[in-house]
C-alpha cells in the first residue's frame, strides 16, 4: 500500500520513485494534489526574482550552461555587480510583489574579497524585508557560515541530474562536491534550495533517480526547483530533444509526493511553457516561481503575463489574501506547514 498523503519519508526506494512515475496521468495528479493541501495552503504561489550578480567566464564545464568559458554562446562576462546596483533591483523586485530576492554568480567557489562583498548585499535585501537567497558555486563550511552571519536565508545548489547521469553533464567537479556544499550550508543554519534539470538527455530512471536523492537527504531541501533546460546555441545541449509536456508535469507531481511540506518551483524554461502547462503544473503541486524578465542569462514570462495567469486560475501570492471563491478548507493554514 502507498503511503497516507501526508507521511514525510526519506526511505524511498528506486522502484517505489519509478512506481508514482507509472501511475495513470490523473491518478497521480490527484495524489499530488491531496499531498499539496495537506501541507500548504491552497491556490497561493510563492515568489522570487533571480538576479545575475556576476555573469559569464565560469570555469566549470556544465554541458548546460550559456556562462561557461568553454563554450562560445554570446554570453558577455561581467564583473560582480555593485551593492548599489542590487539593492536597487531587490527593491523594484519587492515593488514588482517578489518575498524572496535570488543573487546568482557564475563562480565554481567564491573568493573571500567577492565573498565580503556579496554579504554586504545580503544585508541590503534583508533590510527591505525580503527573503534573501544565493547562489554561488561550491562552499566550505567557513563561507557557509559567514553568509549565514551576514543573515542570509537560502542558498541555491542545485544536484542537476541523477548520480548515475551526471557524469555525462559535468566533469569539472563530482557529486559528492555538489553534497558536501549541501551538508554545509544545513549545517551553518541556511534553508537549502536544490532541484535539478531535466531534458538534458536523461532517462526516466535518471528523473527518478534524481528525485529520490532529493528526497532521501536527511531534510528535505525547503524549495525544489525544476527546471526544464533552455536550450542555447553554442553549448553541448543545444541540440537535446525537448521533453514532453506531461512527462514535465509528472516530475512535479512525484516532487510534491516526494516532498510533501517543500515548495517546488517551476524555475528555467518556463518562458516556453503554455499557460496550459503551467496550470497542470500548479495542480500537481507547484507553489512557486521565479518571477520577473530574466534568469541569470536566459528568459523568464514578463510580469504583466504572470499576474493574467494567476487572475485566469484564481492563485494569489502567498501571504496575501485567499481567492474570494475559495473554501475555509482550501485556505486554512494546516498545522504541517506552520513553520514553512
């Protein structure tokens, strides 16, 4: 027998994955979405906004990434950002309705005169009253804990893919890298950001694969991000097929399962997604973006577009007010989820 809806396990074997994965389309919508309300309140999205703080000349090979040195992808790089300049964009984000302001940079690590720099500016977002998060490569257990001193709340490192698939994305640092910068940031005290991509070429044990490992670490990571590849000319992906629409929506759905009390956010490809897709993807569990015009380098839906589709499925921000139409039973806040 399946788990009850709102049991939050760490244990899960690879055929038990594959298994949610082979359940009828609208059977696992529907797990999906029992999971969802028993952890989080109903028809509410949360919402971040990335920004590329230092952009381009990273040295890593990752087959994805339009900011690798090795690959000629148009991509001009670009010093770290001015203090001035972020504060002033985490302040048109939080206008724009943003809680959580993202600073991305393309470094493998970050050195101690740009680590001091960025805690600056994350003393700057923390003083608007948004939600801080970074994203800056590997970490030791030393930068962890002085970006949790300069009161930073998520960092952001993604596992990519499975284990096993890995190999075939990135050569320049392993996958115990990527675990070991996790175990640091839990144990500075940050919430952990980590999701993956798919479409890169990956089987779907692969997807399975890498949905497991997240959800068999020993906390959940807080938000999941999913997501689908952006193609860019000049990188090894360019050329990947595009992955098909429901296979994108099941991986949400096995991530809400999985993951009952993590908000899982649809992140890259999403300028891409019909409004169709993206409301499949809000009924399989997904409660948060990233909104505004870009991501790091690639895309993103404007915000005008955003707010039409929330308007047309009836979401709101979450914190705000529930949708007039919904029930005491959809919008009350579960004891599950009070701490997230």
């Amino acid at each position: 027998m399946s788990p009850p809806p709102a049991t939050v396990r760490h244990d899960w074997s690879q055929q038990e994955v594959q298994a949610l994965f082979a359940l009828p389309f609208i059977d696992l919508l529907l797990r999906a979405q029992q999971v969802h309300r028993a952890h989080h309140e109903a028809n509410t999205v949360q919402m971040s906004t990335l920004l590329s703080i230092k952009t381009g000349a990273c040295p890593e090979d990752c087959a994805y990434c339009p900011q690798s040195v090795r690959y000629d992808t148009g991509v001009e790089a670009e010093a770290l950002m001015q203090v001035e300049q972020v504060r002033a964009a985490a302040g048109r984000a939080k206008a724009a309705g943003a809680t959580r302001f993202c600073m991305g940079a393309a470094y493998r690590s970050p050195k101690a005169r740009e680590l001091k720099v960025i805690a600056q500016m994350i003393r700057e977002v923390r003083a608007l009253g948004l939600e801080s998060c970074a994203t800056l490569g590997m970490l030791t257990p030393a930068q962890a804990a002085e970006l949790r001193a300069a009161g930073l709340d998520y960092y952001n490192h993604n596992l990519d893919t499975s284990p096993e698939f890995y190999g075939e994305i990135i050569s320049t640092r392993t996958y115990q890298d990527r675990l070991d910068t996790l175990e640091a940031v839990r144990e500075a005290g940050m919430k952990v950001c980590c999701g993956g991509i798919v479409g890169m070429g990956e089987s779907a044990a692969d997807r399975a694969g890498l949905l497991r490992t997240l959800a068999n670490l020993p906390v959940h990571p807080e938000s999941v991000p999913i997501n689908q590849l952006v193609k860019v000319a000049g990188t090894p992906l360019a050329g990947a097929a595009a992955v098909d629409p429901f296979d994108f929506v099941r991986i949400i759905a096995v991530a809400r399962v999985l993951m009952p009390a993590s908000h899982v956010r649809l992140s890259a490809g999403r300028e891409a997604m019909s409004d169709e897709l993206q409301a499949l993807c809000f009924m399989a569990g997904a409660n948060s973006i990233f909104y505004g015009e870009r991501l790091l380098t690639t895309g993103n839906p404007d915000v005008e577009r955003d707010r039409q589709l929330f308007a047309r499925l009836g979401l709101v921000p979450e914190g705000a007010a529930a949708p007039a139409h919904a029930t005491g039973a959809e919008t009350a806040q579960p004891a599950a989820a009070a701490a997230h």
